[in-house]
C-alpha cells in the first residue's frame, strides 16, 4: 500500500462528514455524562435515607433525655415561676390603677351642705381599662342640695358617670338617696 493517500470526495463532503462525526461524538458524550449524573443520584439516595433516619433517632433521644432530667424540683420551680410571673404582672397594673383611699378622699373633700353620707363602697375595674365604681348612700334635707351634690360629683375631672335614680326626688327633704359614681 502507498504512504500517501487519497481521498476521491470533495472537500464540502468532508468536511460535512467530519462535522456530523463530531455531533455524534458530542452527542455521545453528554448521554454518557447524563446517564452517569443518574447513576450517581441514584446511588445517593440510600445514603440519604440513612442520614435523614439517624437524625430522626437522635432528635428523638435528645428529647428523651431532656425529659428524664427534670426533676421533680424542676417542675416544682416552674410552676413556682409561672406563679410569681403572673403575680408580678398584677403588681404592675395596681400602680396604674386608681386607688380605693384617693376615690374616697376625693368623695370627702367635696363640700356637701345638707348632704350627710352614711355609707359607701368601692369596686376596683376588674381590667387595666375598665372603670372603678362607688355607690354612696346618705340623706339630702332637699332636693336642691342633693342636686347640687350630685353635680359637683359630675364635675370632677375623672368621673365619667353620676347615676342617681329619678326615684330619689319623690320626697321634699330628708331625701334618702343611693349614687352610682362610675370613672377613673
């Protein structure tokens, strides 16, 4: 055979010949590096599944152990802190609450010609927004000066509320009466 040979097709053949076997090659190529892609994950999962139930077992046994070393004094202190907590919080809300001694100083302190007060009792608001409630119980000598009691009441700066019933002003004196004093 001779050293030199040759070749009877045309370039364009040629190079459309050697441009298809590298498409075949390349297509070859990237299906053997897909399918090893696949081979690899699939191989992956069982070590996965491992990893994912070891997790789980000590997670578990984590909790276990977290469980086993409370105490009984453990369990005594928290409740004695939920205890102390909701204390405190109460405790908290008293200094912004209105007082019992300041309502009735300031019951006291509005001058009542002709108004005796006998008895009266305080209820604190239940909730950081309600109201406080007193109901003063006494005797008028008239009408006009259980009225003029009655508005002086209303005009205090944090009363929201002066309830006395219509039935209080059936009498001319000696007027026995029942307020309700609702505000802050």
């Amino acid at each position: 055979m001779y050293p030199e040979l040759t070749n009877l097709l045309q370039r364009s053949y040629v190079r459309q010949l050697r441009h298809s076997y590298f498409l075949r090659l390349l297509t070859l190529g990237v299906i053997m590096a897909v399918l090893l892609l696949v081979i690899h994950a699939l191989l992956l999962v069982p070590s996965y599944l491992y990893a994912s139930t070891r997790l789980a077992a000590e997670n578990r046994q984590l909790d276990a152990i977290a469980n086993s070393t409370q105490t009984a004094q453990e369990k005594q202190v928290k409740t004695r802190f939920a205890a102390l907590s909701t204390d405190a919080t109460y405790l908290s809300r008293l200094s912004s609450m209105p007082t019992g001694s300041g309502a009735i100083r300031a019951l006291i302190s509005i001058p009542s010609p002709g108004v005796r007060i006998s008895s009266f009792s305080y209820a604190a608001p239940k909730t950081a927004g309600a109201d406080a409630s007193m109901i003063v119980s006494g005797t008028a000598d008239t009408r006009d000066a259980l009225r003029a009691y009655t508005v002086a009441l209303g005009a205090l700066p944090y009363v929201k509320n002066v309830d006395l019933p219509i039935s209080a002003y059936a009498q001319d004196s000696n007027i026995n009466f029942t307020l309700t004093v609702t505000g802050t």
